[in-house]
C-alpha cells in the first residue's frame, strides 16, 4: 500500500508495520513504532535513577541506510507528505 499521509502511515506503525517515505527505498531506511516496555539499564546514570529496568514509552526508530537503528523524529515535511508506502512483511 502506498500513496499514503502520514496519518496513514501512523496508524499502520501502531499496527506494528513498517513504514517508509518512497524517497527512502533504495537506501534500505524505514520506520517503525517500539511499544512502551522495560528494558534492562545499559549505563550506571540509569541505573542508579531507575535500578535494573528501565521503563520507556513508546518511540518512534529509524532503520537506517547505515543498517543500524536511531530513534526517529519526523521533520514538518515527513508529517505532511503523501508518499508514506507499508512495506510488506516478507
């Protein structure tokens, strides 16, 4: 499915899918929705704030061209362009 707003694109990442811009295909990049959930502390700051589990709040991430994964902030013309595309699940 593609030609989709953002908005679209949104509701289907909740859906656990992912999404993608058209222009991002050929590098590999999309994103996707990482529920809220615990997750182990990797560094004393949060350990000794939290102790051994962390909690976090849903977030977007990134699959980058780099094929590694940041954490996402859509910039104004992700959230209003009409070229958002699901990718299948294959």
């Amino acid at each position: 499915m593609d030609n989709l707003n953002f908005g679209q694109a949104i509701e289907a990442a909740k859906q656990g899918k992912r999404v993608a811009r058209k222009g991002w295909n050929g590098a590999g990049m999309y994103a996707y929705i990482v529920p809220a959930k615990q997750f182990p502390a990797v560094t004393e700051i949060a350990r000794k704030e939290f102790g051994e589990m962390i909690p976090y709040r849903s977030y977007w991430a990134l699959k980058t061209a780099q094929n590694d994964v940041a954490t996402w902030a859509p910039s104004g013309s992700d959230s209003l362009a009409e070229d958002w595309m699901i990718l299948s699940e294959d």
